[in-house]
C-alpha cells in the first residue's frame, strides 16, 4: 500500500516511523524548508513514551529529556506547595515506562532520525499539501510546487490549521477560550540556586496559572504561563511577546514566578482556542491524527501523546487489515473517538480546575488544592491517561 502523510511533525514522524516499520510504502510531505529548531518543552507521559521506547526512539532522546521525580502543586501568592504526584521511579514501576520533559526539538529530530534509518528519501521538504482529489480507488495530492502524487492512502497529519481536514470536512470553527499563554525557555543559570528544581510544577491562581519543568539534560526550564485575557487572538508558535508584558499579566503572583519571567530567553504568546471533538475524521482514502483532528488544550499535557498514540495505531490497524482500507481506517478511527474527546473535554475543564476563583485567598486556596488535588482524584484524572497501552489495545 501506498501512503502519503501531509506534515513532518510529531504524529506524521511517528506513523512514518512505525508504517516504515511494517512494510508499507510511505511519503511524508512537509511545508517546513528545513526542519529547524522551533518549539518548546512538551511533556510525555508514560503512555507516549512507550510508543518511543516501542519505535525504537526513546534510547535516541537519553540524555536530552528529563525524567522528574514527580510534579507539586503550588499557590501563586504564597508559593506553598503540595506533592501532585510521583514520577521518576514511580512512574516506569507503575506503568511500565519513564515520564519524560523534552524539547519539541530533540523529540522532532529523534523522530526524522528514525524514519530516515528506514528510508534516506521519505521527508520531502518545501512540498505544502494543497489539493486532495480522489478518483479511481486511488488518492492524489497536489502540492503548491507543483508537485503531484498518488497514494491509495493520505493521512492528514498537518497539525492545528490542516489543510486536509479542511479539504475533507470544510473549515473549522475555533472559539477563543478565553486564555492566552506565554511560552518561554530558561538557561537555568538565570535562576536563584532554590529554583533550580528537578520538579514539574504546577502554579495555580484565580485567573491565572504557571508550568514549569526542566529540558535537556536539566540545563533548560520551559515555562508555560497560562492566563485569562481578551482582546488578542492570534493562534501561533512563533508570535513574540515582552517580558514587560507577561510580568504585567502575573502581576502580585509570587517572586519565584516573576522571576522566571524575568530570565526568559524570547517570550512567545499564543492564542488557545477551543473546537468541539470531531465524531469522525476519515473520508474515502484520506483520514487525519493528531491536532488535525483533535487539537486540544495544552492543560493535560497530552497533545504530543495523543500525536504518538494515533500514529503508532493507524500502523497497526493497516497491517492488521492491509486488503481492507475501509475496515482498517474504520476500527482506527473506533478506535481513537472516545480517549481523544475525553481528553480534549478533560484539558478544556483544567481551565477551571486551576484558575479557580477559591484560589484567591489563603485559607480557601488550601482548603481547595487539598480537595481537587487529594490522592484520589488525581488517580482520578491521570490515571487512565498514562497506563493506555498501544500494544495491547485491540485492533
Ligand atoms: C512549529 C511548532 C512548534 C511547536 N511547539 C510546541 C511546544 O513548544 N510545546 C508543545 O507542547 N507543542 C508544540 N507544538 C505542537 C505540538 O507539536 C503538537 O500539538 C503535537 O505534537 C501534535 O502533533 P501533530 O503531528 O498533530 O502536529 P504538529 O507537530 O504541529 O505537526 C504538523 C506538521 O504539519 C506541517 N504542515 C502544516 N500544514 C501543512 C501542509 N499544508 N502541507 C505539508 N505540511 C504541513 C507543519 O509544518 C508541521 O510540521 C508545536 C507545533 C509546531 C508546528
């Protein structure tokens, strides 16, 4: 069978990766004219790092990811702080493999690496996916170069503004959430001695909320300030913003998170915007994963995860049924629906989970943290998330 995947990112590598790996012919088109250093910290939890470690990629991201010991919780005023929960140890124990902080960067480079060691030519750069025709039991994609090429499969893996799903289903309809988020990375050098903490932690505060956590061999720390604003909706990885500006929007918050701020490198701002789960995504010969067709709000922390998930999975699904395309993108996207939307619906209502207005006061904001963030809720949460098993979920 032949496929083409439009976009070279996480969830395009990884189908590459592991479609490569079963025998099929793959074409991975890619708008990018080289694959540089964009991007930040994404964190993968248990569940996506077994797919790396599965595709042979976690052993190539040793020494550039991190694995903390665990994740704290901790108020924005008065900077106390609670433990969220275990990792490091805990975490490969519990379910098998390392909860990992990593640069987009490495991760991206780790995954070229692996699809490149099965076939040098399968990235072709500079090629924007641009027209989808399907006729004659076969899929043709046209690129904006003027390049042409046929497939009996096209898998959409073109992010958050895919031109495959809008050629599929028509356009979207993003709403602003209403929060903004500042993205920035730190030389840890630039930070006092106490906060050079091998810690993901978690900032919570009426309006308002902060991540941080350590990258590259714990010489980095990729901070995340999540905020309730209006007026600016711009969605985007490379939009620049102040430092004047992201101090202003954590104005009162805690020294320790002003001066993070402080030592940002380049801040970035984007807009985060909500869309409705899609209840389906395939059409013909032409299918979508990862943020083409479920993008998410970052605050599960499972956007990249679900990228590996889809596309470790749609591999499966082809070998499995590789004379029955329609029976194989049918039980691939059964299979997807329902972890997929629970987690988009489960990110949007963290918004409110960690800018609550109990937050405010002292007293009220321990009472709080102590209820949402007792043991059990957090298993609650989290738990179904990290102990998915692509290899023993059925196909
Ligand atoms: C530049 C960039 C920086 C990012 N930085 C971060 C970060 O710091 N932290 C974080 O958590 N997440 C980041 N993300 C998002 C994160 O990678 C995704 O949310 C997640 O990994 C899902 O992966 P995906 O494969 O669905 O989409 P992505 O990883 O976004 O990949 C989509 C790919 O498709 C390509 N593409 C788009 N349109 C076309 C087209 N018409 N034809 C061909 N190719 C096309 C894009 O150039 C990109 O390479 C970033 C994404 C991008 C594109």
């Amino acid at each position: 069978m032949k496929i083409v995947i439009a976009g070279a990112g996480i969830g395009g590598l990884t189908a590459g990766a592991a479609l490569l790996g079963k025998g099929f012919d793959v074409t991975i088109l890619e708008q990018a004219k080289a694959l540089g250093e964009i991007g930040a910290g994404v964190q993968l939890s248990p569940n996506a790092t077994r797919v790396l470690y599965r595709l042979g990629v976690g052993e190539r991201l040793e020494g550039l990811a991190c694995e903390p010991p665990g994740k704290r919780v901790r108020l924005w005023n008065t900077g106390q702080t609670w433990p969220l929960f275990d990792l490091g140890a805990a975490s490969r124990e519990v379910y098998g493999y390392p909860y990992l902080t990593v640069h987009r960067a490495d991760l991206h480079q780790a995954l070229v690496d692996a699809v490149r060691a099965f076939s040098a030519d399968a990235i072709r750069l500079n090629e924007k996916v641009e027209g989808i025709v399907q006729k004659g039991g076969k899929v043709e994609v046209q690129t904006t170069s003027g390049g042409v090429y046929e497939a009996d499969l096209l898998i959409g893996a073109d992010g958050v503004h895919s031109r495959v799903r809008r050629a599929l289903f028509g356009p979207d309809e993003p709403v602003y959430s209403g929060v903004m988020a500042w993205r920035g990375v730190i030389d840890i050098e630039k930070l006092p001695e106490h906060m050079r903490t091998l810690y993901g932690t978690n900032w919570v505060g009426p309006g308002a909320h902060v991540i941080h956590y350590p990258l590259r061999g714990h010489n980095l720390v990729n901070f995340v300030g999540a905020v309730e604003r209006d007026g600016w909706q711009v969605e985007s990885w490379s939009e620049r913003g102040t430092i004047d500006e992201c101090l202003a929007d954590f104005k009162g918050w805690h020294e320790d998170v002003r001066a993070m701020i402080s030592a940002i490198d380049v801040p970035y701002k984007w807009a985060l915007m909500i869309r409705e789960p899609m209840t389906r995504w395939t059409s013909g010969r032409a299918t979508l994963l990862g943020d083409a067709c479920h993008p998410t709000l970052p605050f599960l922390a499972q956007g990249a995860g679900m990228a590996l998930e889809d596309g470790y999975l749609i591999a499966r699904c082809l070998a499995r049924y590789d004379n029955d395309l329609p029976r194989a993108l049918g039980r691939y996207e059964a299979l997807r629906l329902d972890r997929t939307s629970r987690i988009v619906r489960g990110a949007a209502a963290n918004t409110t989970r960690f800018h609550n207005p109990a937050l405010a006061h002292a007293e009220g904001a321990a009472e709080y943290v102590d209820r949402e963030w007792s043991e059990e809720r957090v298993k609650e949460r989290y738990n179904w998330l990290f102990e998915y098993n692509v290899d023993t979920v059925e196909v």
